[in-house]
C-alpha cells in the first residue's frame, strides 16, 4: 500500500519549514518499517522507488511547485528513473534523503535523489526525469519556470545525467516489439 500517512507527516513537515530555492536541497529523515521488507528483511527495490516519493513531494511542496501545479491545473509524473543501491537497508535502519532538482531540458526536470545511513555510507541513489503535464500532454519547463517566476537558463547537466539522457533516446519504443514465435501456435497450424 502507497505510504499515505508517511506522506502526509512528510508535507505538513515540509509546509512548516523554510521555502527553498530551485536548485537547494531538501533533507527528510525516514526509517525503514517492517512493510518496507522484502523476502530478505531488506528496504524492498520497488519500495525504495516509493519512498523517494516521500522526498520529492516536499521538494515541489518547498519550492513552491506544488502552488504553481495547483493554479495552472498541471500535473507532475515521472517519465524515466534509473537507481543505484549499493548498500543493504533492513528493518528500522534510519535513512536521510536528500532531493534536488539538478536542472532540465526543453521536456523535462531531472531530479537526483539519495538514501544516505547513520554511517555516511549512501544506500541508493535515484535519478529521474519528471514531466508537468497538462490535457495536452507535457508542459514545456519554460513556462513552467516563467510560472514560478524563476531563470528559465538550466544549470548544465553533469555528464553521467547526460549520458542517461542519450542512452534513452536509442533505447527502443515500444519495448520488445520484435517477433516472438509462439510454439504453442505451430503445433496447432501443422495439426490442421
């Protein structure tokens, strides 16, 4: 189940604190709970995704994007992500996640976000590309700066964010689209 109640304490936190710039970085401290487990008693990989919801929710609720998504009637999607996990995260092992919006294109945000342990070493770390979307479809970053009243220049993107961004575009759509035989359908044409 989507972590409705986290969320929640997790917006009102961020609605009471200090409003950030569009390119700071938003800190939340998170533990992991016995409904975050996979069969290995470790933070579960699909769960991690969600809870990095967590993170990015209060970032737009702090930025002032979410004030901005509310009165133009826009949405906010995700429309890529890659992660990397690199250490375990088991039950009640506390977590701080930090969330920044690193820069955009003529499409998209890209936001990077990181689970970091109690002992400096980091956990996971996600990057994704969102999209504003409205009934049209995706709303151009450029009016979406203009209506937060921010620089609509992005920040040059570090190169990795760029590597991941080319990788995309050669990557296939729709996916596995190739031929697939069906031996189960041979059979019943040679038996008629």
């Amino acid at each position: 189940m989507y972590p409705f109640l986290r969320l929640a304490k997790d917006m009102r936190i961020a609605r009471r604190a200090a409003p950030l710039g569009l390119l700071d970085t938003h800190v939340s401290r998170h533990r992991c709970l016995p409904w975050d487990l996979d069969p290995w008693n470790e933070l579960n990989n699909g769960r991690t995704l969600t809870l990095y919801d967590l993170g990015r929710l209060p970032l737009a609720q702090r930025t002032g994007l979410l004030a901005v998504l509310k009165r133009e009637g826009w949405g906010l999607t995700v429309a890529g992500s890659v992660v990397r996990y690199r250490r375990r995260v088991r039950l009640f092992d506390r977590l701080e996640m930090r969330s920044r919006l690193i820069g955009w294109d003529r499409r998209f945000l890209y936001l990077e976000q990181a689970m970091w342990k109690p002992d400096g070493d980091c956990a996971s770390h996600a990057l994704y590309r969102a999209a504003i979307t409205d009934a049209s479809g995706i709303v151009a970053p450029d009016r979406v700066l203009a209506a937060l009243g921010q620089p609509q220049a992005s920040p040059d993107l570090p190169d990795w964010v760029t590597a991941w961004i080319a990788a995309e575009a050669l990557r296939p759509w729709p996916p596995m689209a190739e031929a697939v035989r069906d031996p189960g359908a041979e059979r019943v044409s040679s038996a008629a």
